[in-house]
C-alpha cells in the first residue's frame, strides 16, 4: 500500500487543507484562540495546543468574566459564587477558560477569584 493510500485510510477519505484564517462560529461561547482550544475540539480547530480543562468553581463573592487578561479589559459578566469554570490556560494571574457548560461564555478571570472544584 502506498503511503498516501494509508494516509488516506487513516482519514477515512477525508480531505484537509489550510484555506485561510479560522472561523469560529460562536467566538463568545467557543473555548478557541489562535494558540489553544479545549481538547474536546481537537477535530473542529487546528490550533498548535489542545488542554484538558482543570474545573474550578468561583469563590464566594463571584467573579467577573473579562475579555482580555488585560488590566484595563471588558467586564464581559458577573459569575456567581459557586459557577463552574474550566480553566485552560494560566497567565499573568488570569485564567482562561469557560464558564458554567460547553455552552457557557469564554472569557478570563482572575485567580484569586477560583478555587479547585471537589
């Protein structure tokens, strides 16, 4: 067999090629940028990272769901205590992630806003 006939059986006849910038559908509620995606997307988006969430909850007080990890960063919602967010990525004090479902908002909150969930 060929290489690319094995290639080919591997993909099940299915055909990939780089045609431009990513589109994601729903940006907001889609935990994708351009350098990491949640690992449950690995085959919807080609990213050069995937992660496995690390579920944290939101302390008592809530969290503010922001846009960037920026000091100066769109209050995107208000998350109450006890919300489940999936933390993806850690920087500069902010986590990255999704809150509540898969469904939920993506955005980044701080750390000293989350604790590990149970």
């Amino acid at each position: 067999m060929s290489e690319l006939a094995s290639l080919d059986t591997e993909l099940d006849g299915r055909c990939f090629a780089m045609t431009g910038p990513m589109k994601i559908a729903d940006p907001a509620h889609t935990p994708v940028r351009g350098d990491l995606a949640h690992v449950r997307l690995a085959g919807c988006y080609f990213v050069p990272h995937y992660a496995v969430p690390a579920p944290h909850k939101v302390v008592a007080g809530g969290a503010q769901l922001l846009s960037s990890g920026r000091a100066d960063a769109e209050v995107l919602s208000a998350l109450a205590a006890g919300t489940h967010f999936d933390v993806l990525d850690v920087a500069g004090g902010k986590a990255w992630g999704q809150a509540g479902d898969e469904n939920g908002p993506v955005g980044y909150v701080s750390m000293d806003e989350l604790e590990l969930a149970a």
